[in-house]
C-alpha cells in the first residue's frame, strides 16, 4: 500500500499496519462519505451486481491494482507470471482458477472470492 505524501503509517512492533494518520480535512470528509452510506438509514440498498452490472473479473482486476499502485509488471512478479500475462487477464482473454484468484489476492490485498 502506498500513502499519500501527507499521511503517515504506524506499525505495530512486529512491523504490521496499526493506523494511518491523515489530515483532519480528509477525516471531516470520509465521516460525511460514511454518513451517507450510513447502514441506519431506511433508504433501500441495492446489491453491488444492480449498481454495477457490468463488472467482470477483468475489470476488477484492473481496478485493485490501481487502487494498490502496481503496474502491470510488478504485479506478475508478485504472482509469478508474465506481464503479457497480467494483459490477457484484464482483457478477459484468460480465465481466473481458483489458484490464480489467491495468488492475485494475495498480491492485490482482496479476498480472492472477488475473482471467481
């Protein structure tokens, strides 16, 4: 996980992620983000398939490693193949096994399930 420049990691001693510091700012703003998502609400919620319909193994794929920083090349290294690999993967020209859906979980910190 890479942080912005001004937020800051604190570890416990054994070297693990315990909090991040961030600007007051961007705490003001996640709690209104979490207000509107607020499970309280009587709003109805909808299922993650209804907003996002055309979501596809592929597509998430490419999105978690956006969201880790990762360029294609340093994601095959992490999982042991190739990059031409990682590009068939986020074209959907390759299916995602079990096995490969653990190995990019590992790698991408999300639960495998989301590939499969």
């Amino acid at each position: 996980m890479k942080l912005r420049p001004n937020h800051q990691l604190i570890k416990y001693s054994d070297g693990s992620p315990a909090f991040v510091v961030i600007p007051f700012e961007e705490y003001e703003q996640y709690c209104e983000l979490m207000a509107i998502f607020d499970d309280n609400s009587d709003e109805e919620k909808f299922d993650v398939d209804e907003v996002f319909p055309d979501i596809t193994p592929a597509t998430l794929l490419r999105g978690a490693r956006f969201r880790e920083d990762m360029s294609k090349e340093e994601l095959a290294a992490a999982i042991g193949e190739t990059e031409c690999f990682i590009c068939d993967l986020e074209k959907g020209k390759r299916e995602i096994t079990e096995d490969l859906a653990l190995r990019l979980g590992k790698a991408l910190n999300i639960s495998h399930k989301s590939f499969l």
